[in-house]
C-alpha cells in the first residue's frame, strides 16, 4: 500500500511477479482474464468493494476461485448486485501503423471505471448529474485507472487539472512581476524610466595612479610649482571607464525586446501556409497550387500598380516640359513689358488733351553764341570777314 502522505494520482505500480505467476499458471501474460486479479493487488484498489468480496472468497470457495479466472463470468456476477465495484470499460486497440496492425499489434492499454451501481429512481429529476444509465441500474463514477503495459496508473480529476494549471499561471506571473519590480526608475530630470543606468564605478590604484611626491617622470606638467608638487594637487587623468554593461542591463534590455516584438508580431504568422489541427492530425492550411495562384497574383498586383505609377510619372514630365516650352523666359518678357511702359510714358507726355501731338519748339540762338543748324553768310551780323 501506498503511503498516507502520498497522492494517489502521483505514484505508477507494477508487480512483475504476479504476471510471471499467471503465466506459469497457463495463462498469457496481461491478458483480459488476468486483469482484475492484477489490479486487485495494487494500491489503488478498495478491498470494501463488491470485486474485494469476491476476491476475499475466492481464496476459500473453490468455485468463486474459478468465476474470478473468467473476465465474463466475474463483470457479470459484478453486475448482479448493488454498491461500489471496478469495471473494465476500456481494451487495447490496434495501433496506428497498419503494418503492425495487420500483425495484431494492439496499443497494450485497459481502462477500468470505479463506479457506484444503483437501482433507477422513479423521479428522474432527482438523478444527480452525471449519472449513467445502464438498464434499469444507475451508475456514479468514483473514480477512473489506466493499465498501461504492467503499469498501473490513477487518472486525475478535472479539478486538479485545473488548478494544476492555474498554479502553473500564477507562478509564472509571480515570477515576472519579480522581475519587473526591479526595472522601474525614477529620476526629477528624465521621470520615470524602465531600464537601470549602469554606473561608472573608478577605484584608486595607489602603484597605478601614484602621487607627484612619490613619481617624478611622466606625470607633471612643464611649469609645475614645486608647492603643487610637494601638496600632491597634479595628478594624471585617470584613464576612462571601457567596462561593459552589467549582466542585470543586458537581462533587461533583451526583456524589452521580447515584450515589444511579442506586443507587435503576437498575432502574425511566419509560415506562408500555417499548421491547423490538433497534435497528430496537423495538416497545411492551403495546397501548393493555391498558394502558387496566390503568389502569382500578388506579384500580378504590384506589377499593375508599379505600371500605374509609371504611367502617371511620365504624363506629368510630359505636362512639365509642355509648360516650360510654351510660356517665355522670365528675363525678355520683363524687358519687353519694361519697354512697352517706357513708349506709353512718352506717348502720354507729348499727346495733348484733346489727342493732338504738340510741336517741338527749336531753341533761339543767343547773342554770344551760333547755333550749329545756322549757316555763316555774309548777311550774318556777328559774321567774320574772310580772309582775301
């Protein structure tokens, strides 16, 4: 028997010398009669039960030795009477390799249901849930077991798969509020940040950075005052810190990283023809030829659409060099438009109020002076006598 302060559904048992018994005893090692007697001896049977009863006779009543031989005979003296009993409700099936299964090879696994049997109420509201008919019998399951091989196993309820599972959740999200609790900083200037700013951290080296006092080569100006000397004020730079980050900033950062690619690509899928099914029956969402018909028309798409902007391209150049060579150059129409300004100007200036052009008066020659259009002849007054 098991221990008290282990779980049921967490230990597997095998009793290899009881198979050896039932086969020197004539029959075939895990075989459907040798089932019940097998997992009698396991600790997950209860002897208070109808199988513990017949199992307790058998041992001193001849004939009930020979019914608990016979799988038929013991399920069916089983079904004969009220209470809790062990039922086998599950046998080997062929395997899924059809060459082995042409051979007889079976998958080796029984499924036996603890279950409570039961009369039929008259009122079947009164019927709990989850209650199978089976005639005029009402069967309770109590409990379900697997025999795999020589192993025998408890399957666990649905209840402590899921708080298996929530436990798992749970722990996971301890474990990254843990993490994120760290990475939040707070400074006046920058507010809040997520991510730690490795700090330089220099430590002195008396023998690597020592004193003016005590080395005199290489490690003082020129023009050094002997009191600077003496007090040790001129010290070299210390070399700057090359070291990289800390193992924690690179823990960070790649969080960072991870969380925003999941927020941006969690809903995308890499594979160009994804998986669907369930675990053993995966098959691709699309054919080859489907997936050939939709690439060709993708690249059909973008051919049209890159033909389109061309097209546009080409008719605006077009536009662009119509307008430059029908309309002048900027420089002659100013000249022109400055020359039409300047002839309008003068015609203004020497058309009269009624539209007439007023006459040009000429200018009278002076007395000291001859105007060029003049001729010199003798009639003139101011005319120099010629020469004889």
């Amino acid at each position: 028997m098991a221990a008290n302060n282990t779980t049921l559904d967490e230990i597997s048992y095998a009793r290899p010398d009881i198979i050896q018994w039932w086969v020197s005893e004539g029959g075939q090692p895990m075989d459907e009669n040798m089932i019940h007697r097998y997992f009698c001896e396991s600790p997950f049977f209860d002897w208070s039960t109808k199988n513990g009863l017949f199992m307790q006779q058998a041992a001193v009543n001849f004939d009930m030795h020979t019914l608990s031989r016979n799988r038929k005979a013991f399920e069916d003296a089983l079904r004969n009477a009220r209470g809790v009993e062990y039922m086998i409700v599950g046998e080997p099936q062929l395997v899924a390799d059809k060459t082995q299964a042409a051979q007889g090879a079976k998958t080796g696994i029984w499924t036996i249901r603890k279950q409570d049997r039961q009369t039929t109420s008259a009122d079947r509201y009164l019927r709990p849930p989850g209650v199978i008919l089976d005639g005029e019998w009402e069967l309770t399951t109590l409990g379900t077991y697997f025999i795999v091989g020589e192993n025998v196993f408890q399957a666990p309820s649905v209840a402590d798969v899921v708080s298996n599972r929530l436990l798992a959740a749970t722990a996971s999200i301890n474990q990254f509020f843990e993490l994120a609790s760290g990475l939040p900083r707070y400074n006046p200037s920058m507010g809040y940040t997520y991510l730690p700013v490795p700090t330089r951290q220099t430590t002195s080296n008396p023998l690597s950075n020592p004193s003016p006092s005590q080395s005199r080569e290489g490690s003082l100006a020129p023009n050094a005052d002997a009191m600077s000397i003496r007090s040790g004020s001129i010290q070299p730079d210390a070399p700057p810190d090359t070291s990289a980050p800390t193992t924690e900033v690179q823990d960070s950062r790649l969080l960072e990283n991870s969380l925003w690619m999941a927020f941006q690509y969690g809903d995308e899928y890499i594979d160009e023809n994804p998986l669907i099914g369930e675990p053993g029956q995966f098959k691709f969402a699309a054919t080859t030829t489907a997936i050939s018909k939709r690439r060709a028309e993708q690249e059909e798409a973008e051919a049209k659409l890159r033909a389109k902007k061309d097209t546009a391209l080409a008719s605006q150049g077009s536009l662009q060099k119509a307008e430059k060579a029908s309309s002048p150059p900027a420089v002659f129409s100013e000249s022109k438009a400055s020359s039409k300004a300047e002839k309008g100007t003068k015609e203004e200036r020497r058309t009269s109020k009624m539209g007439e052009k007023i006459k040009r008066r000429k200018s009278r020659p002076g007395a000291s002076s001859l105007s060029p259009a003049t001729p010199i002849g003798p009639s003139t007054p101011n005319a120099a006598t010629p020469a004889p």
